[in-house]
C-alpha cells in the first residue's frame, strides 16, 4: 500500500500477523527501528501490527524488504540485533534480491558459551560455501571481515564432527624472519606473540580447557610457519593466516604441504603486507598463479563486509581512496 507524499517521496506500508515478533523485529525500546531510520534516513511508525514507513521511494522500497526479511527470520527462531540489522541492511543495499533467511540461518558453528556462528556477509557465505565444497580456498580481503574466523569455526565443527583428525594453525613470524632464536625466551615465548590472534579466536569458540587440552595432545597446533617445512598434513583442517606476509619460497612450501582428506584455508589482506621493501608477497604471487586451478577457489572481501566497530569500515573506505589517489597521481 503506498500513497505518494511529495515528488520522490512515498508512504509505504506493511502488515505482520504476530504482534510479538514484531516487537521483537523493532527491537527493545525500539532500538532495531531507530538503527533503521539512522541508516536510511527514513521514518517507522508502528500501529498495531502495521509499520508504516515514511521517505524517499527508494530508501521506503530498501526497509520494506529489509524489515520483511527480518521478520521471516525472526520467525524461525533467529534473535535479531541491532548489529544484524546493520548487516542485514549491507546485504540488501549491495543486492536487493539477496536472501538473508540464507545467510543468517546458515550455522557454521555453535560455541561453547552458546554463541551461534552465522555468515554476515553475502561474501562470508560465499567462503562458508566454498570451505564446504573445496579443498583448498584462498579469503582475501581487509582486516575484520571475518576471514580467519569463520575459517576457525569451520575447522573446530570439522574435527568435533570427526571430518578431520587435527587442526593446524599457522602464521608467518615476519618480524623476526622465522628465525626465533634470535628472540627471548624459550620456544613457546618466542612464537606466542605471532600467535596470539589465533588463539584468541580458538578461545572463543571452545571451552579453555578443552581447548588447551587438544593443544596439549596435538589435536590442535598452532604454530608459525616455518614449522610446517617437510611435513605432510593427513586428515587434517589447515589454515594460514596473514598470508600477505609469505616470501615465494614460504607459499610454495606451504601449499605443497596438503595431503590425503586435508582442506586447508589461506587469508590475508594484500594491502597490508610487513615484507621487506621489493620483497614480493607469496599470497600475492600465489593469486595470480593459482587462480584458474580447478579445486582452488578464491573469495575476496571488501569493506562492506567487515563485522567489528562500523568506524573501521570508514577507515578502510578511506584509505582505499587515498590509495586510489596515490596510484592516480603516479600514473600521471
């Protein structure tokens, strides 16, 4: 139902059967309806069970899809929040036909505090899909898009549904060279700092203890890179993260490490490389050689689908346009 207000501008209106779903869908002290209007400038009004939605036709057309899908959504049993909601709405601003009941209810993982792991992204499941169906994908994009997350969640409900026999992690130790004896410290304080990340992520999908204790029995191993050298990695779920700062030489060497009913995950952000000036990057170099391998698949993110504070989407929105500007002038 739509009645026109001015030139541009429209009225639309929509119906929802359940009057408690949709208090839930407008959120708590209706804070899903006020990130709306923020984000499209339009205004919400409810009465009863009907929303009436007030603004440019376009950005009306945008929440009425939104706010249906979300309902559908919320029908199966998804809690929405205030973040799905600014997700929800990247998704359909980039692709209005996109599904989200497809995205969002897609469950990679559930963690051991009970957190339910979803794709947020149109990108995120793209990765989530082609981890399930390839056995070695490369996720490129920005830093906070989920790249190494998602991937550790996919490994963790691997090996608890006994699909691989281990999980390894492995991150280059650029700053010292891989050569760790330079380092203070004994083995484990001279690679944790390199390491870190991956454990943070690894604790917050499981239980510390049980976690620990899979590291302790070498089901889980996280270790820098240079220790994959000579190995060969059977039934197991390998991932590498800040791919960007491979050497040839360390790319190659990995990659070449994949066995027998193994899949094995490469991220890393090509804008964000720690080499040494001329120093080419391995992920770099591995894109444009591997890239029409059949069996090898590549997703890229963008800052569109970055999920921490909605700040380092426009931080990285602005450094790609002073990248733009620099590669204009030089070209000049």
């Amino acid at each position: 139902m739509k009645a026109k207000t001015h030139q541009g501008s429209s009225v639309k209106k929509i119906s929802f059967p359940d009057n408690n779903k949709l208090k839930i869908l407008l959120g708590e002290y209706d804070g899903n309806r006020k990130v709306i209007e923020k984000l499209r400038g339009v205004k919400l009004n409810a009465r009863g069970c009907t929303v009436s939605i007030s603004g440019d036709t376009d950005d009306c057309d945008l929440v009425k899809n939104l706010l249906s899908q979300l309902y559908g959504i919320i029908e199966k049993g998804y809690p929405v929040y205030p973040a799905d909601i600014d997700y929800a709405h990247r998704i359909l601003s980039k692709n209005s036909s996109a599904s989200l009941e497809s995205i969002f209810l897609d469950t990679v993982f559930i963690s051991s505090k009970k957190k339910v792991i979803t794709p947020k992204s149109i990108a995120q499941k793209s990765y989530i899909d082609s981890i399930r169906t390839y056995d070695m994908v490369f996720g490129i994009g920005p830093a906070g898009t989920g790249k190494t997350y998602l991937a550790m969640a996919m490994a963790i409900g691997a090996l608890l549904e006994k699909r691989v026999n281990r999980i390894i992690l492995a991150r280059p130790a650029v700053e010292a060279g891989e050569r760790l004896g330079f380092l203070p410290g004994d083995l484990s304080e001279k690679v944790n700092p390199y390491l870190r990340p991956v454990y943070d992520a690894l604790y917050d999908m499981m239980d510390f203890e049980r976690a620990s204790a899979l590291i302790s029995k070498g089901i889980i191993e996280v270790a820098p890179l240079a220790f994959m050298r000579g190995r060969t990695l059977n039934d197991s779920f390998v991932i590498l993260d800040e791919a960007q700062n491979t050497s040839s030489e360390q790319m190659k060497m990995f990659l070449t490490r994949l066995g027998f009913g193994s899949k094995t995950v490469i991220t890393g952000d090509v804008t964000q490389t720690d080499l040494p000036p001329g120093k080419v990057s391995g992920l770099v170099e591995a894109e444009g050689l591997l890239k029409g391998v059949e069996g090898i698949r590549f997703v890229y993110f963008s800052e569109i689908d970055v999920v921490r504070h909605r700040l380092v989407q426009d931080i990285i929105r602005a450094y790609n346009h002073l990248d733009r500007k620099k590669l204009t002038a030089d070209v000049e």
